[in-house]
C-alpha cells in the first residue's frame, strides 16, 4: 500500500526527473498534491501533464505533422489505503493533438481508462477497469472525416494510478531507448515497482484466483465469490 507521504514524495521526485530529463515542460501539477490530502486523505486529482518531443506515428503519414503534443491527467480515491483492493474511482485520461503539414487542420485524439463498476445489469460486456478511444476532449471538433469513434469496444486493462499512467506514455509514445533511460534511474525504478505492487498484485491475483475455483466440481459460496469478483475484472471468464 502507498501511503500519502510516499505519494506526495514520489510524485515530487518524478516530476523534478521528467524535467530534469526534458521529458515533461512543467512540473507544477506535482507539487500540490500535500494540499490536497490536507482536505481528504482518501482521493487526489492530477491536473494535466504535458509531455514534449514526441514524434507521432501515423496511419496516413503523409497527412499529419510529425510533432504531436500528449498530455495525461488522473484521480485516485479509495476507502482505506492506495491499493487495489481499497479502489473507489480510478481515471486516467491521454489526450493528444497534431496539425496537418500545411498547418491548417487540427487532430484530436482520447483514451480514457478508468475504473467504473456499473450499477445494474450493463448492456454491453464491461470490465471494471478498462480503456476506451474518445472522451470529451474530441466532441468539439467539427469534422471527423471518415473516421467512427464509439465508446466501445471497452478493453479490460490493469489499474493505472499516476505513476503507472505517466509510465504507459513514455513507453507508448517515446523509443524504447528513452524509456529505457529513464527506469535505468534508480529512485524511479522504486517508484514505479511500489506503485505495481499496490496496483497489479491484487489485480492480479484476483484474476489468478479463478483458475482455483472455476474447476471445482461442488462450488461453496467462497468459491462463487472468487468466480464473480474474477468475472468483474474479465467478463469473458465463462
């Protein structure tokens, strides 16, 4: 479990390395963290990230601009502890904008990841944590071209806080050698492996206690539960 000192303090070194490593252009939505947590110990909100020298990969290269600007903001609250176990809302979103090589048309893109338990019986499969294209940031745009954007397919991905989001950009969006700089550093190398631990271990292992249970021919009300919590994570679990 990550404890509000260890957040405010890893996010605090994080953001003076991304700089220091010219990865991000400010490190200000890092250091107000300790305020908030002043207000309510169970939740904290990152305002947006902006993360510099990217080169975008695209399908139709010869329309776009290389440059691509990628920003990523997120919010954490829990009931007890920063873990997996103790989750209440998780969201992690990456937006990104490039312009055509003329300079005169504007691409927006989302991905939107977050934790969300819907109530009810959902209409389409539903994976508590996943990722979906789109979010609010491209529904100003006036012209979508041939492209259709929906809300689904939803894909079950693992938990993301801060750190593991600001990790998925430098792997997505950077060469494998700057991302590889980067966990070469030691302190963030720490940062990251704590944050997968409280994140992905009980992640996992509730998705590995299924494969104990589904088999049992008498299934008792534990082995159920097992099953059904598996099942909210992987829908696909028959």
């Amino acid at each position: 479990m990550l404890t509000n000192d260890q957040i405010v303090e890893n996010l605090e070194r994080v953001g003076s390395l991304l700089l220091q490593k010219n990865i991000i252009t400010d490190e200000t939505p890092f250091r107000n963290i300790r305020r908030q947590f002043q207000n309510d110990s169970m939740k904290y909100s990152i305002p947006w990230i902006e993360f510099k020298k990217i080169k975008g990969e695209f399908v139709r290269s010869d329309i776009w601009d290389s440059d691509l600007s990628v920003k990523v903001n997120a919010e954490v609250q829990v009931r007890e502890g920063f873990e997996f176990n103790s989750a209440v809302r998780m969201i992690v979103n990456i937006e990104y904008t490039c312009l055509s090589q003329d300079g005169e048309k504007e691409c927006k893109g989302c991905w939107h990841m977050d934790y969300h338990v819907d109530e009810g019986e959902p209409q389409y499969m539903h994976p508590d944590y996943h990722l979906h294209h789109g979010g609010r940031y491209i529904n100003g745009l006036h012209d979508y071209g041939e492209v259709i954007i929906l809300d689904n397919p939803r894909v079950m991905h693992h938990p993301l806080d801060v750190f593991l989001a600001i990790d998925f950009v430098i792997s997505n969006f950077y060469p494998k050698k700057e991302w590889s700089k980067i966990r070469a550093d030691t302190q963030y190398k720490k940062i990251i492996k704590d944050a997968q631990r409280a994140w992905w271990k009980g992640y996992y292992e509730k998705i590995s206690n299924y494969w104990e249970h589904c088999d049992r021919n008498n299934k008792g009300e534990i082995s159920k539960a097992v099953i059904c919590e598996a099942q909210k994570l992987n829908p696909h679990f028959i």
